[in-house]
C-alpha cells in the first residue's frame, strides 16, 4: 500500500512540475510578445491620439495617468463650425482641438479606450476579436467602422503574431473607466 501512495505522490509531483514547466514557457512567450506590443504600440505612436496630454513645466505631456484611456470623456465637445471645410473659420476650429479629437469631412472622431476596462475599454476583446478589428476597420461591438485619422489599414498589414502582440501589450495596461463619446457627422445641408 505504500508503495502504491509513493507512486501518487511521484506522479502528483512530476505532473506539477511538468505543468510548472509549461507555465514557465508559456510566461517567457507572453513577456515576449508583451514587449514586442509595446514596441509597435510605440512606433505606431499610439500614444500621440490616444493619451490625453496634460500641461505641464514643459508645455503639453502625455499623462500618465491616463495612458491610452482616449478623449476624456469629461473633456467639453467641440461643436462643429457652420462653415466650408476649407473655410477660416474650420481652420481656426482645427486648432482648437486637442490630441484627442479629429475633425474633417466625415464630422468629428474622437480617440478610443485602448485600456482593458470591461465597460468603456477594450475589456471583453480577445485577441481575435481585436485582429478582426484592425483587418476590416469595423468595430464587431459598435457595428460601425473605424473613423479617420485611425491608420487601421496600415495596422491590417502586420502579422497575426505582431497584432497580438499589440493586443497582448494593451491587456497589460491599466483599466481606465472612460466611456469616450461617439463621432459626430457633419451636419447635413
């Protein structure tokens, strides 16, 4: 009988280290794609559209704070000049808005919650659901497409591995509850 208990014991052990083993490969896969997210995150210069900037001794900085969170969704709403696109008055409007906010013909984006909040973020994605995302432009959730000035048909051209790379880096991120508001198309004539 003991001999029968030693023999538990020593499988028990050698399957925890086996599955030990594993995990331990499976983390220095993840820590690998992780940098690899972050390094694209920032040669993609995510950070230019969707990290609000705070004001700072050196002028405008990205905040830290609120890394990748997108608009902020205390932020005012800009309205919408009643003028010709090419007009003064729209160029003026232009340089009224912050990093977060773009306007042109299609009316006015703002930048997404790249964080992994569940309800304002990018939370309840899976990888597949972000790589379908960056391959069609079309957010699956919102059934809407992805507004300019996102660049998603350059990000359609990387690899599975390197947009799971991406998505892998921003799971790490910390959750930010920031509900950013919808685009708002230009008024019609």
């Amino acid at each position: 009988m003991s001999r029968v208990i030693l023999l538990i014991i020593v499988f028990i052990l050698g399957l925890h280290t086996a599955v030990s083993a594993q995990d331990n490969i499976n983390d220095g896969v993840n820590k690998k794609r992780v940098q690899r997210g972050l390094q694209l995150v920032n040669q993609g210069r995510c950070n230019d559209c969707h990290t609000p900037l705070v004001e700072a001794e050196d002028g405008l900085v990205p905040d830290t704070n609120r890394t990748l969170s997108g608009h902020p969704s205390d932020s005012e709403i800009p309205k919408i000049p009643n003028s010709e696109i090419d007009s003064e008055e729209w160029l003026e409007f232009l340089s009224t808005l912050d990093s977060t906010v773009w306007a042109g013909e299609w009316g006015i984006s703002f930048s997404a919650n790249l964080t992994p909040d569940s309800t304002t973020g990018i939370g309840k994605w899976n990888e597949d659901v972000f790589v379908e995302i960056m391959r069609s432009g079309r957010h699956v959730s919102l059934k809407r497409n992805i507004n300019p000035p996102m660049p998603w048909k350059d990000y359609a051209k990387l690899s599975d591995e390197d947009l799971k790379s991406i998505f892998a880096y921003l799971a790490t991120l910390k959750p930010i509850n920031n509900a950013v508001s919808k685009p708002i198309p230009l008024p019609q004539d």
